[in-house]
C-alpha cells in the first residue's frame, strides 16, 4: 500500500509554490519523493530549500501567471532542469474585495487572468506532455487544480474570485472527460479558510473571523500542511481511478 502513494522518480510542478498553499502542498509532494519545479513570481527559497532538505531535486522557476506568456517556458523549463512533467499543480491565484456594485473590469480581468485563463493553458500545456508519455510508455500524469469553497457556494464581495473558481471547478471536469483514456487524471482540491496571505483581510476582521469560525466544525481555520495528504493522493498511482473529482479539505465547511 505505501508504494501506491510514493512518488519517487516524479517530477511535480507546483504554481505559486513561495508560500501558503502552494508551499504546503510543494513539500508534501518532495516529502512522498518528488521532484519539484516551484513556479511564482517571487523565488520560491525556501520551498526549494525544505524541498532538498528531503533529498529531492527542486528548483525555482520565475513567472508571472498574470497573462499566459510564460507557459511554454515552464514546461520547457522543468523538462530541462529536472526531465519529466508528470504532476502539475495549478495553485497560483489572486483575490480582489469589493461590493458587486463598485467592481471595476481591471479587478475582474486581472482575477479571471490569473486564477482561470492561465491555469487552462497550463493544463493545455502539461497535458500535451502528459498524453505524449502515456501513449510512449504508459505513464499516467496528474493535474491538480485548486479549487475553493466558492467553487460551490457564491460568497460575497468577491464575484470574480467565485466566477474564477466555480470555472476550475468545470474545467477540471471537461478535461477529465477529454483526457481520462488519454493517461491523465485531472481533480480538484477545493481548501476551506486556510490561514494564508490571501486570507489576511478575513482573518483580521474580528466580525467575519468570528462568523468563519463558527461555522467550521473542526473549530479552526487550516493550515497549508492540511491539504498535504490530499495532494500525495491525488498525485500518486492510488488515485489512479479518480477522474474529474472535487476533494474539499475544509474542516467540515460544507457539511454544515
């Protein structure tokens, strides 16, 4: 059974791997022996570091997920440095706050940009490679995309972060559907409230803190290592029938 979730001799690529979520999951990954191509905007140092500190091979690579241009370039890029793309996790995302009724296109477009359009083409990408191996010698690929609690529920003051993610949440299915006789399982983790820098604002207002912690019922707010084990799952060959799923990790948010 262990050997079903190890994940020696991969090469996993995590966006937004500098902090947070990203990070979490980045070193769960190298923990169950994959290699890691830490993608994000600012250096990624001490993913890479804790990444090597288990023996794996990680490297930084620098790209600004804001448009599409620097797709091809980390695909290109991870095959250079560390040789195979076998996971891809889609973790790079933004948030923008304000009341339906004051939204300006600028936040809607950068969020959409950002958190939909290029996590498409970077499947598009990956899983050009991915189907490639699978028909050269049979070896399955895995694409994670995150997803969140608003990619079920409408939330509030946050309508291009809901547009965005209620669409990963689609295009992880369609692309199960297209891709899953093609060597490649395509989910989703949807993370509740983990305490991280896009959660910051929440977490100071006392009055939104208090109603978020009343409602999960685990009684805290997650923390990146959480979604750990559930990233191992769904990178390894034991999620190797699992198609177009949705995982939340939420402390219990949407059983309430």
């Amino acid at each position: 059974m262990t050997a079903m979730f190890d994940l020696s001799g991969k090469t996993a690529i995590v966006t937004g791997a500098n902090t947070g979520i990203g990070q979490g999951i980045a070193l769960a990954l190298a923990e169950a022996g994959a290699n890691i191509a830490a993608v994000g905007r600012s250096p990624a140092t001490e993913t890479v570091e804790k990444a090597r500190a288990f023996g794996r091979q990680a490297e930084i690579i620098s790209a600004d997920l804001s448009t599409i241009e620097p797709v091809d370039r980390i695909i290109d890029e991870t095959k250079e440095k560390l040789g195979t793309v076998d996971i891809l996790v889609n973790n790079a995302g933004i948030i923008r706050r304000n009341d339906a009724v004051d939204f300006t296109e600028e936040d809607w477009d950068a969020v959409i940009d950002t958190n939909l359009k290029s996590l498409f083409f970077l499947c598009q990408a990956a899983g050009r490679e991915m189907i490639a191996a699978y028909e050269a010698d049979g070896r399955i690929g895995k694409i994670i995309n995150i997803a969140s609690m608003l990619t079920f529920q409408g939330g509030i003051r946050v309508p291009s972060y809901t547009a965005s993610k209620s669409g990963v949440g689609g295009v992880t299915k369609l692309l199960a559907n297209e891709w899953a006789s093609k060597g490649v399982c395509v989910n989703a983790i949807a993370p509740g409230y983990i305490a991280t820098n896009n959660t910051a604002a929440l977490q100071s207002d006392e009055n939104r803190n208090r109603q978020i912690m009343e409602r999960i019922p685990a009684g805290r707010w997650g923390d990146p290592s959480d979604l750990g084990g559930a990233a191992v799952f769904l990178a390894s060959g034991a999620s190797d029938y699992v198609q177009g799923h949705i995982l939340a990790v939420d402390g219990g948010w949407l059983a309430r």
